[in-house]
C-alpha cells in the first residue's frame, strides 16, 4: 500500500479510555501503549483516562510517564461503558478520535500509522475497525460480525461447536480477514472515528450500559459514511468474555432487548 505521506499535515488524535476496577496489569499496559503512541511525532495526540466510579478509586501513576498530553477524568456514577467513553466528548477537538480498551495493547505502530493516514486520504471513511489478535497465541478474534439476530447471539453463548457453519458465516470467516472490507458491527474494543462525525451521532447511545453499544454506534455513524475492516492495522487484545458466564448474561440480555426494540426484532 502505497500512502502519500508528504502531501499530508499534522494529524492531531484523541484517545479515550474507560476503566472500571482495572488490573494493575491493564493500567501499566495502557501507560506503555501511551509511551509508544506519543513516539509518533508525526502526529499530535490527547490521551483520555476516565476512571467510571472504580471502587476504590483507579490509580494511575503518571508522575513517572513525564507527558502533557494526558487528561484524567474521574465519574461518581458508573453509567456504562458508552457514557464513560461520552463524558469527554465536549473536550474532544482532534481530528480522529480512538475509542479503546484498557486491556489493548498497540505493537503494530506501523499499522497504526497506515489505518491513520488511510482514513486522512479517504474522506468517505468515516470509522476504522482493526485486526484484532488474542494475547496469549496471537489468534485472529474474528471480530467482523454481520448485524446481529436473536439467533446468532444465542449460539454465540452457547459456543462455537453449535452451529459451526452459523458462526462462520455471523463473523464473516468465507470473506477472509485478509483485505479491507465494509464492517458492519464493529468492535468496540478498538475504533478509529472522525471526531466531527462522532460528536454528530453524540457518541454512543447511553441507554446501554454494557453490550451493544459498539453494534448501535456502528449502525448510527454508517449513515454519515464508510465504516471498514481494516487488517493492515493489528491490535492484540485480552479480551474476557463476561456475557459468556451467568454474571454476565442478565446485562447482555438487557442490552439485546433495548437493541432490538430500537432497531426491529430480527430472529433468524
């Protein structure tokens, strides 16, 4: 792929992060992947830390990080992922804005600044989903889904063995992982958005706490433009599958009702 690069500014990014009761583990994997971000001089970045009402208060030990451009912002009230993500959308003034997870961690910075400068040179684009890889074997997290239905989400929870050809075809496995493609039900782990168009949609809808928020964002901004698959930028994530035990279930379960409520009922 060849890219332009001298025909193209400064690029200033926004970053926002949401945790809630995170890891050690996962806060020093964010500083680390702050470090490597701002290593890019070719362009400008905001980093968003929002602490969502952690009990007790989420630590974050910046003395040591020796950077300017990170911004902590701490909540009362854990409203959900969406409205952690929401509440710094006012602060935000980038020209792309990344939504992310405490526990991805970004070693493909080339790939990074390719999905970036992709996005700069295709006006139309107007949200960017990566490769996204398992951290403890490096496996693809097939994670380019088709718009989901009560049945897909079903055999989803119940695991990969039932209905295999069905879950194939949900996470789009025929289409291969190996080209750009439209996404559309993007993850929310890792999104790269136009910051003008994310404020247009007012972020992600805030009625779910947990689950399907990523599904409704992708739906709302794809009418403002592309949203794509895009595997020449890999991100590895630890990803801890909650709606797949009873805890997690009843939030999931919620979430699915506001989503098809709003969206129309889709079975089969």
């Amino acid at each position: 792929m060849v890219l332009s690069e001298n025909k193209l500014k400064k690029i200033s990014i926004s970053i926002s992060i949401v945790f809630y009761n995170s890891s050690e583990k996962d806060v020093k994997k964010v500083l680390s992947t702050l470090k490597k971000l701002n290593s890019l001089s070719k362009f400008t970045f905001s980093f968003f830390l929002i602490d969502n009402a952690s009990t007790p208060k989420l630590h974050l030990d910046l003395e040591n990080l020796q950077m300017q451009n990170v911004y902590i912002k701490r909540l009362e009230v854990n409203n959900g992922f969406g409205a952690g993500h929401n509440a710094v959308l006012g602060d935000l003034n980038s020209d792309f804005h990344i939504i992310m997870n405490p526990d991805i961690d970004i070693e493909d910075l080339d790939g990074f600044v390719k999905a970036v400068y992709y996005m700069q040179e295709h006006k139309n684009i107007v949200m960017l989903s990566p490769l996204v890889r398992n951290e403890t074997d490096g496996d693809i997290q097939y994670l380019n889904r088709k718009l989901p239905t009560v049945f897909d989400l079903f055999i989803r929870f119940l695991g990969p063995n039932i209905f295999p050809k069905r879950h194939a075809s949900f996470t789009k496995k025929q289409d291969g992982y190996d080209h750009i493609q439209p996404a559309e039900n993007a993850t929310g782990s890792f999104m790269i958005i136009r910051t003008y168009n994310l404020k247009k949609v007012q972020g992600f809808d805030t009625s779910y706490f947990m689950y399907f928020e990523d599904t409704d964002l992708t739906r709302r901004i794809s009418d403002e433009g592309k949203v794509i698959f895009f595997p020449y930028l890999t991100v590895i994530h630890g990803w801890r599958r909650d709606n797949h035990t009873l805890k997690g279930l009843k939030p999931m379960i919620i979430s699915m009702v506001k989503y098809f409520n709003k969206w129309g009922w889709k079975w089969i």
